[in-house]
C-alpha cells in the first residue's frame, strides 16, 4: 500500500537523525553517504510539512513525497520498522471455545440418542474433548471396559459402549 | 451572560498569500458585543490594512465567524490583537498573538522542492541547493523568533532575508540546470 504523505514525513524526521548517526559511525567521509544528506531530508521535509498541513489534498504531494522518500533512501526503509508502517504481525484471530454439551440421552432429540455410537460435534473440530460418562471421566484407551476416539479434525465423536437411555453425557471442549 | 473565553485563529489559504484570515474562538455568548477590531501590526509599529482603510484595524463584523485580511505583500511577523467591543467603542475583551505569517515564502520554497521532484540532478547544483538551504533556514529562524520569544523584529529580518531569496530567484535559483 502506498505510504500517505503524513507517513512519509514521519519516515523522514526520523531518516533525518539515523542518517546523522550513521554519518558519525562511519567515520571519514561518512563512508561515502552524503554528509549532508540529513540537511537534505531536512529541507526538504519542511516544505513538504508545511504544505500538507495547508492543503492535504494537493494532488503534487505525491511527487514531492516520493522524492522525499527516494532522498530517504535505505534509512527510509530502516525508519519504516521504526514507525511499524513497513509491516506489522498479523493478530491471530481471537476464538471462543463452543459451550459444553451436557445432556441426558433420550430416545430422540439430544446428541447423542439410544444406541448411537458416534456424532459429528461441528463446532467442537479443532478442539481436544473431555468426556464425562454419568460421571466418570472417558479415556481413549481401548482396553477399558467404556472409552471414546475423538477426531478433532473433522470433530467426529465415536464411544464405546454406544449410548444407553438416561446417561448423563458431558462433552467439554478444551 | 458573558464570555467564558475569548481568542482567535490565523491563517492563510494556499494561493492567497497575501490574505490573513482571523477566525473567532469564543465561548458563552455576550449581547453587550457589536463589534470587532483586529489589529495587525509589524516589528516597525506600522498597522497594516486593505487599501482603502484608513483606520489604523480592521473591521471585523460580529455576525462572521471569520475575517480576511487582504493587506499582505510579503511575509510578515505580526502582532495581531482583536477587540470585542460594545456600542460606545469600550473594549469588553481582547486577546493578542505573535504570527509569523510565511505563505508567500512557503509557498516558493514548495516550488522549488517540486522543481527537484521533477528534476533529480537539482540537488546536485551548488548554487540552486546553497540558496534553497538558505531559504528553508531564515523561514525556520524567523518562526522560531517568534515561537520561542515573540522577536519580531529578527523576525521580520529573517523573513525579509527569505524574500530577497524569492525576489531574486531567477538568479539564483536556475531550476533549468
């Protein structure tokens, strides 16, 4: 994305000052960068500021604020990670965990019903489960007498024994 | 009632230099006031006004929230006051301000910073760069006399010095080379 003109001048004051130190670190003839460079982008800044607060939308901004930037040079870019214009990290984006599922299982109209074996939990893809049976905390070991397998990429839910009419089931999404 | 505060703003358009432009800030309200007078005055003590004034202000009617000044042929620094008065000329309130007022030097040096956008190698000429140095440096000095002490008269000769700049640019300032 283009830079506006106020971030240009920003980019600019502070090219100003790490063109001087850098100038002061390379020692004799400022290792070839220009030892009035920070002047330029000086004098140059100002005329620019001074116009952009009188008429923002003066259309010859753009011009004189990419010359600004091509005098900015590789400070230009330096003070971009200064300012945070040249990029930011993106925010992962914020999620709520689904609310837990908590329910008796019926002959019909609960997740689970009698006899079923295995439902896709949609909302819970993604997730680690905890699963309570009347109860009593499921494992996924296979060798207990009563234990789940659990999916949680395609949130596919599959228990063992199947479900028994009047089981407190509670399914927590973690 | 009366008001609670009283002061003003100056500033100038972008191709009306010689314009000032006065607007009020004002809170509460007071039907005492009829009139207003603003006072532009240089580091010399002379009054600057339009032609054809010959009062030593401006009348300001009370009815505009702003005023402009068409009194400028250069950069000024200024002391502006204005005036609330009542019907009999007393002055109810006041308010004073030290301005530099720099468009017409500003604007010329924008001018010369879009003929270097357009022509790269400026920045290499001595005679075009050591006189836009100069130019940027007497706007800054003149406005810093003003911000920091309220000097108009270095100022004024700051300002002055930035328009013996621009009043001989096409001497020094070849924006063909």
């Amino acid at each position: 994305m283009a830079l506006s003109t106020q971030q240009q001048l920003n980019i600019a004051s502070i090219s100003e000052y790490l063109a001087y130190v850098d100038i002061q670190k390379k020692g004799l003839n400022g290792g070839g960068v220009p030892l009035d460079l920070p002047q330029k982008i000086y004098i140059i800044r100002k005329s620019i500021a001074y116009w952009y607060a009188l008429d923002p939308t003066d259309t010859t901004l753009v011009a004189t604020g990419n010359y600004l930037m091509a005098l900015c040079g590789l400070y230009g870019l330096e003070a971009q990670e200064v300012t945070a214009s040249g990029g930011t990290v993106a925010p992962s984006a914020t999620s709520a965990a689904p609310l837990p599922l908590q329910f008796e299982v019926a002959a019909s109209g609960t997740t689970f019903i009698d006899g079923q074996g295995s439902a896709t939990l949609a909302t819970f893809a993604g997730y680690n489960l905890l699963f309570s049976r009347n109860g009593i905390p499921q494992s996924t070991v296979s060798s207990q007498p009563s234990y789940y397998s659990w999916n949680r990429s395609t949130g596919l839910l599959t228990i063992s024994p199947s479900a028994i009419l009047g089981e407190l089931f509670q399914i927590y999404p973690v | 009632m009366a008001y609670t505060s009283w002061s003003f703003n100056v500033s100038q358009t972008v191709g009306s230099p010689s314009v000032v432009t006065i607007t009020a800030v004002v809170t509460g309200t007071d039907s005492n006031v009829t009139q207003r007078r603003v006072y532009l005055q240089t580091n010399s003590g002379e009054f600057l006004v339009p032609t054809g004034v010959s009062t030593e202000y401006n009348e300001w009617s009370i009815s505009g929230a702003s005023v402009d000044i068409d009194c400028l042929d250069k950069d000024y620094g200024l002391r502006v006051v204005v005036e609330w008065l009542d019907v009999s000329d007393v002055v109810l309130y006041d308010d004073e301000q030290f301005v530099g007022l720099t468009l017409y030097n500003e604007s010329f040096d924008y001018l010369t910073t879009q003929l270097m956008a357009s022509n790269k190698l400026l920045i290499n000429d001595n005679n075009f760069w050591k006189n836009k140095s100069k130019l940027r440096t007497l706007i800054d000095a003149g406005n810093n006399a003003i911000s920091f002490a309220s000097d108009l008269d270095n100022a004024q000769s700051c300002y002055d010095g930035a328009t013996a700049l621009r009043d001989g640019s096409q001497y020094l300032f070849n924006g063909n080379s």
